[in-house]
C-alpha cells in the first residue's frame, strides 16, 4: 500500500544528518497527490551509481488523447515524444540541489534520433510510468534529507507537470509525431504490398554531420530519385511523396570514392528504425528484417552450417558444424549470413570496404592460378541469385573496385556526388561490348541445415572469483542464487557474469541503451534457464523481444530487473549477443 506524501516528509525529517545508509528506510511507493513516487533502489553512498526511481501518472491527470496510442506503433511514438520532454526537463535541473559525489544529478534516458521502445518512459491505458535516476544528496557520507526533499516533492513534481501532463501546444506536438508514425508504417505496408527492399524519400538528407555524430550535414545535397527508380506514394498526412524504390532482388550501388555510396548503405541499414523529424532520414525506410553482413575477423562461431559457402577444408573439418574461437574474414562472414537467414533476415546489405574479398569474389585469373578443386570457399557472387531467386532473400551491395556483380545484378545505382543515377542500361551494354564473361553461378546450393540449439553456461563471475562468499570462504547462497551481474560498455560489448560478448561490428546496433537492454536480457534468460540448449538462440531472442513489446518490460523481466537507461532491440541484434558469446 502506497504511502502518502505526510509520511515520505516524516521519514525524511528523521533520517536528515544520519549516516548515508538511512536512506534506504525510504524505500517504497508514495501517493504525492496525482503523482504515485516509487523509490525502487538506493545507493550505497554518494558516489555510487545514483538511485532508481520512477513516477506513475493516472490517464486523467497526464490527458493524453487515447488516439495517440490506439495502435502499437503510435504508441511508441507517443513515449518516444514524452521520454524527450522527460529527458530535457531533468536535465535542466540536475545538480541544482549540490553536495558530494553524485548528490542531486538526476537523469534518464538520452534518446538519439531512432524512435525505440524504451524503459525509460512507458504507457498504458491506465496512465504513464516515466523512471529516472537520482543522487540521494549528501554532505560528506551524511544525509541531506532537506535537499532530497526538495528533489523528490518540488523538483521532480515540476519536470512531470513540464514534461507529461498535457496542454494544447504538447498535445499538437505529439499528434505530430503519431501522424510521422502514421505515415512511416504507411511505407512499411507500401514495401511489402510493391516488392520492395527500401524507400528513400526525395529531400531525404543522408550525410551525418561527422563519424561520431548522428545530426544531418548542414549543406548536404538532399537526395533525389532517378526516374526510372522513382515511385510517389500517397502517405496519410503528407499526401504524395516521391522517392526512390529499391525492389526485391540483386541491387548494386556503385561510384566512386566519396561519393555516397556507403552513406546511401548506412541510412538503408539504419532504415530498419524509424527516425523523428528533423533527422533528415525521417522518410527513409528498409525492409525491418534487413541485416548488415560484414567480415568480423577473430570472432566466435559455435556449430554453424557453413557449407553453403565454404566446403573442403584443408584440415578436413566438417563446414556443415564448424566452430572456431578465432574466424577468419571470410568464415565470419559465412557465418554471420547463415545466422541472418536463421533470424528472418529477406534482405541483405554489404559494403565491399568491410566484406572479406575471397568472400565476396574470386576473378578468373586467380582461378587459373589457383585452381577450384583448391579453393574451399565459394563467392558470395556465385550464391546471390540462388538466394534470391530459390530463397527469397534480396541483396544490396555497395561495390566501388570489382565488377563482378554486374552479370547478376537486377539494377544497378551510380552514386555521382550524392546524385543517385540508374545506371542498369548502360552497365549491361559495357558487359557485352566488352565481351566480359559472365559470373557463374555455384552449383549445389541449398540452404544451411538450421540453426543449432543455444547452450551456454554462464556463471556468476563474483562466485567464480570467490567475491559474495560468506565466512570460512564458503558460498553465500542468497547471493548465488540472483541473476549473474550484467554490464554494458557503449555499443561494443556485453559482459553477464563470467561470459563477454563483442558487439563493435554489429553494426546496427545504434543506441547503447540497446545494448544494456542486451545486458540485461542475457542474465535474464540465464537465471530463467533458457540458454540450456533446449532452444535456438534466434529463438530465445525472439521470444523475450516479441513479449516484452507484447506486455511490457515489467511484466516479462519483473520490476527488479527494470530501470531507465535500456532501449529494446530487434530480436536479430539480441541473437547475434548470443551467437558471438565467449
């Protein structure tokens, strides 16, 4: 039963001056008067990570239009609008109140320009749950109960009635977001009804502003279709748009160096995601189940399949249950194609600049050299139509340096100077008036023979190292029995008790928050058993990411598990954690 703001004010009262510990007597849920408090965890001390809390606002006291969240997708777009007002308002106030360590930063999630399903801020029907960070303040290693209270009973209440109680002016700003989201899962339905791989938006901007910046380039030539490539849609809001329809198939992209080419792939790639206005990629939509392939030299593979690609080892290994600690560029890259088929994958995107080159092609003179019966890998070139053709699964692939793709290819794209040009014509009449012989096509291609049940064993490393022991060095079995410990380093890697995963080239993973979210699920399907090998690791994803945007992140992983900072992936980003695991 929630306690009422009367008794948060007494307890505070008491435990202000006492040492830092007595804050954890606050622990519980409070009724301020149409904001429920909940203070979920303290820190041990002012300089520990700050403490986890979260506000609940009924429907009738936030008034948001309920056909701003008649649908899934506008729901989304609805929390993804609020989280940015949340995120912005605390920030403003961090640190007013002062003191040591992390005393007074408030904070949550810092949402960048993809709209994703966060912890950060979620809403139902019966209202809005926004959570946060707070450092309890202190002098020393004492309480400041009069900051804390100034915190918790004027601060915080001010940021939810700046940032999720609704007037005119944020209710029209949020029917402009639904209306965005409206139009962007309008292009969704549009691929799949016309056989397309993409949409890109004529105005789109697609440069980013540098390599560590996600803001458009200011002065960037906007993109514009050719032609003969050019669809115009007919959005719900924004009426007719025109842009360039990248269909089902082999499509190349080709040009020269720093033109484009590789940006055209990255906002593809990045595509899978919708974007908020302003971004400039707003109206730039990919096939959602499309993966990035690239080389990953040095990563794990456990018992894949293969042998669609690479057969005939030296060392007479079987390709069809090849496992390594260490692959190389082009058995990486088999490997991540046959685990983006695993998760679904109907679209493949692949730059040349990261694909391992005996991957990818094998020239004639080289064969001369070097025979066939010598060479264990078969060209992703010789596969690709089978793929599309036998398999359904269409490629985009940037090229800039072999023109071993134009014999298979559907269409053919020119980056000139960020100018996209269909070049498919003409790239047909070099072919023949150059006699250039035409790619071969792979004999004996069948798809991988599935994926492997997912079994690993990870154990909590504070047990392995003899950390959380009770007296005599023997197991403290409380502290066993908890989930192992997760943590997230940037988008690079994950670390769940005694296990790692590097995450540096999956490359669209784009938010960190996606990546602690990865964290977490991890020592959540390892404490629930679900790694026991009973199940596939596409499989265990798809079920925690397919509940959780079915009810919640609450009601999948449980209250204690759930805090701010963590964004939801694809289930294809949470397979490839699981498929790279050490």
């Amino acid at each position: 039963m929630a306690r009422t703001e009367d008794d948060l004010t007494a307890e505070l009262e008491r435990i202000d001056h006492r040492g830092y510990p007595a804050y954890k007597d606050l622990r519980g849920t409070y009724d301020l008067g149409g904001i429920e408090l909940s203070i979920d965890h303290v820190q041990g001390d002012p300089f520990a990570a700050p403490s986890k809390l979260s506000v609940r606002i009924p429907a009738r006291v936030g008034c948001w239009p309920r056909r701003l969240s008649d649908e899934p997708y506008r729901t989304r777009a609805l929390e993804d609008f609020l989280m940015r007002r949340w995120s912005r308002s605390l920030a403003r106030v961090s640190r007013v109140v002062g003191g040591s360590g992390k005393s007074g930063v408030l904070g949550t999630d810092r949402p960048g320009p993809e709209v994703l399903s966060r912890t950060g801020l979620c809403v139902d029907e019966d209202g809005v749950t926004a959570r946060f960070e707070a450092g309890f303040p202190a002098h020393g290693r004492s309480c400041d109960a009069r900051g804390l209270a100034r915190i918790l009973l004027d601060i915080v209440p001010d940021c939810v009635d700046q940032a999720l109680v609704a007037d005119d002016h944020a209710i029209a700003q949020a029917q402009a977001a639904a209306d965005l989201a409206d139009d962007q899962h309008f292009i969704r339905g549009e691929l799949e009804r016309l056989g397309l791989v993409a949409f890109v938006a004529d105005g789109a901007v697609l440069p980013r502003a540098s390599g560590v910046s996600s803001a458009p380039m200011a002065g960037a030539v906007p993109f514009r279709s050719p032609d003969t490539m050019a669809v115009t849609l007919a959005l719900p809001h924004r009426g007719e748009v025109r842009g360039m329809a990248i269909r089902r198939g082999v499509t190349l992209v080709v040009g020269g160096g720093f033109h484009g080419k590789s940006t055209l792939l990255k906002a593809l790639q990045e595509g899978v995601y919708d974007h908020v206005a302003g971004d400039g990629r707003e109206l730039v939509v990919c096939d959602a189940s499309a993966w990035k392939l690239r080389a990953e030299d040095g990563r794990p593979v456990r018992d894949a399949d293969i042998s669609p690609f690479i057969g005939n080892l030296p060392s007479g290994q079987d390709t069809r249950h090849f496992s390594t600690d260490d692959a190389s560029g082009s058995t990486s890259q088999a490997a991540s194609t046959v685990e983006a088929l695993a998760m679904g994958a109907r679209t493949l995107l692949i730059d040349e600049d990261t694909s391992a080159t005996n991957f990818m092609v094998r020239d004639r003179l080289m064969e001369a050299v070097v025979s066939r019966d010598h060479e264990p890998i078969t060209p992703f070139v010789e596969r690709v139509r089978d793929l599309w053709e036998k398999a359904g699964v269409s490629s985009v692939i940037v090229a800039g340096s072999s023109g071993s793709f134009f014999s298979v290819a559907d269409a053919v794209v020119q980056m000139d100077r960020y100018r996209a040009l269909d070049v498919t014509d003409r790239a047909r009449e070099t072919c023949e008036r150059l006699n250039a012989p035409e790619t071969p096509r792979a004999a004996g291609f069948a798809l991988p023979d599935g994926e492997r049940p997912c079994r690993l064993s990870i154990r909590d490393a504070r047990a392995a190292t003899g950390r959380g022991r009770g007296r005599g060095g023997r197991p403290d079995e409380r502290r066993e029995a908890r989930a192992p410990k997760a943590k997230a380093i940037g988008t690079d890697e994950v670390r769940v008790g005694d296990g790692m995963a590097d995450l540096r080239l999956v490359e669209q993973l784009i938010d960190p928050e996606q990546v602690t979210a990865i964290a977490t699920l991890v020592a959540f399907a390892a404490e629930r058993g679900l790694l026991d090998g009973t199940r596939t690791s596409v499989e265990v994803a798809g079920r925690l990411v397919s509940a959780i945007e079915r009810d919640g992140w609450e009601a999948v992983l449980g209250r204690a598990h759930v805090s701010c900072g963590m964004a939801l992936p694809r289930t294809s980003e949470l397979a490839a954690a699981l498929f790279r695991w050490r």
